[in-house]
C-alpha cells in the first residue's frame, strides 16, 4: 500500500503533525491505525480473527442495533482499538482516525489536507499478543467496558 503524508492543524494548541495515510475507499476490508508517535498498522478485517469478533460482539448489542450502520462502523474500531498491541513506544493505536495531536493529545483537528507526498512510514501488520494472553472472561469484561465507554463518546444521531 502507498502511503501518503497527511496533514493535520491540532485545534487545541496550533501543533501541526502530519500522519502517514490513504484513501481506502477501494481498498475493502483495510483498515488503517495510527499510535502518536507516528506508527502505522495494517488491519486485514477480512483475516483478522479477533476483528471478526469485536464485530460479532458490539454486532449484538441491543444499544448498538438503533444506531446508523456509519455509527456501528465507528463502535467496532474503538472496540477493536484496544485489542491492538501498542507500538515499541508503548503508543495505543487509534483506528481510522487521528491518534491525538502528539504535542498535547487533543483529538481536535482544526484543519486537515491529504497529500500527495509519499510517506517514508512502513506500514507494519497487526498483531493481538496481549489480547490473546486474557482468559474469555477478560475479553468479554475488556470487550463491554470498551463498548459502554464508546456508546457513551458517541451522541446518539437520527
Ligand atoms: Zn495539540
């Protein structure tokens, strides 16, 4: 996959950062995660066993139902967020969507342009060591938390 640099104006505090990314509007079943430090992930959902139940999970939920299919689309990646191992800076990734301004971690981009500029981020496949490590009940504990807090960030849309 070709990355290009993407450039994001912090709302919070001015900080410009920029993100290695790509338009996947034809890259079905890719995903694209982003840690603060600048990391790249590559999440195959159609591989990925541990996407296939996130999905199935928040998939079920009676909350989860009344909201738009855009709205359960987001849901499932902050849930899948955290079963991501972090990066070797101990950064968690963030799911499509900016990791946090690096300077002071606000999620406020005032502005923002995709670029045509090649990115030299490598791109590097996702792995769920620590996720794996939990019991079943860990998971289904770790899953619903995260769900609940997502439910709560999201305001509920027509
Ligand atoms: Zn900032």
């Amino acid at each position: 996959m070709r990355l290009t640099r993407w450039l994001y104006d912090c709302a919070s505090c001015g900080h410009q950062y920029e993100l290695a990314a790509a338009d996947l509007s034809f890259s079905y079943g890719t995903l694209l995660a982003h840690a603060r430090s600048g990391s790249v992930l590559i999440v195959d959902v159609v591989r990925d066993g541990v996407f296939a139940e996130v999905r199935d999970f928040v998939s079920a939920d009676s909350q989860v139902m009344k909201r738009s299919v855009r709205d359960r689309t987001v849901l499932v990646h902050r849930v899948f967020e955290i079963t991501l191992d972090p990066d070797d800076a101990g950064d968690r990734y963030s799911v499509q969507r900016t990791p946090g301004c690096p300077a002071c971690g606000s999620t406020k981009v005032a502005w923002f342009q995709e670029t045509d500029d090649p990115s030299d981020r490598v791109p590097v496949a996702a792995t769920h060591s620590s996720w794996d490590s939990l019991t079943a009940a860990e998971k289904a504990n770790a899953l619903a938390a995260r769900l609940h807090a997502a439910l709560a960030d999201q305001p509920e849309g027509p």
